[in-house]
C-alpha cells in the first residue's frame, strides 16, 4: 500500500508539468482580454474582510478612510499606564457560585450580604 502511494505521489507530479503550458495558455488570453484581471483579482481578495469576521456578522467591513499610525508614546509616558496595577490584582475575583458566593483565583470562598433597615444612628429612642 506505502509502494502505491510513493508511485501515484510521483506520477501525479510528473504530470503536474504537463499543466505548464495549458496554464500559460489560458493566463496569457485572460491578460490579452483584460490585462489588468489579477489586480482586479488581488484587490477583490483585499476588499473580501476577515473570512471569520465576515461568517459571525454576515457582514463585510468597508473602512470609508484610511487612519494614520497615532504614536501615543508621550500620552504614555505621561500617565504610566504600563505601571498601574490592573483591576484582576486590586479584586481577586474568579466567578460566581451562587448570587452571593464568590470564589477567588486562590480558591478562597467570599460570601457577600446585604444589611437593610434604617441607620442606627437616625433612630429615635423615643
């Protein structure tokens, strides 16, 4: 069976090259009708969007304007942002167990309530 498979791989090769020149053929009468098909090929293949993208929205993105490289290095520099500690280090939430029961990235159990009632401190003694 791997003999055969070596044999068809080679021919199958071998006659690859016998498409050389029906290739050449039709691509040179394509360019004689239209000489600028492949540019008009390339630039619908540009045009075409992210396949992914364009299957989740069953949409295409046209951008009407082109945007500039905007260098934010000074604004970076400014405000530190690479040195701010994220919001992941300040709250070690991990997900939800219940409404009120939290588990952390440690897997420590938080549990949260809720007082209601009036201020101790506005109640009248009276």
């Amino acid at each position: 069976m791997c003999v055969i498979c070596v044999l068809l791989g080679v021919w199958i090769h071998e006659a690859m090259y016998a498409l050389i020149l029906p290739g050449w053929y039709a691509i040179k009468r394509v360019t004689k009708i239209d000489e600028r098909f492949f540019d008009l090929l390339y630039l619908r293949m540009q045009i075409k969007g992210n396949p992914l993208a364009n299957k989740r929205f069953n949409a295409v993105h046209y951008a009407g304007s082109s945007y500039d490289a905007v260098d934010i290095s000074k604004v970076d520099n400014f405000m530190k942002l690479k040195d701010q500690s994220s919001l992941e280090e300040l709250i070690p939430y991990s997900s939800h167990i219940t409404d009120n029961l939290i588990v952390t990235r440690n897997h420590d159990l938080l549990a949260t309530w809720q007082i209601d009632g009036a201020y101790f401190e506005c109640v009248d003694e009276a």
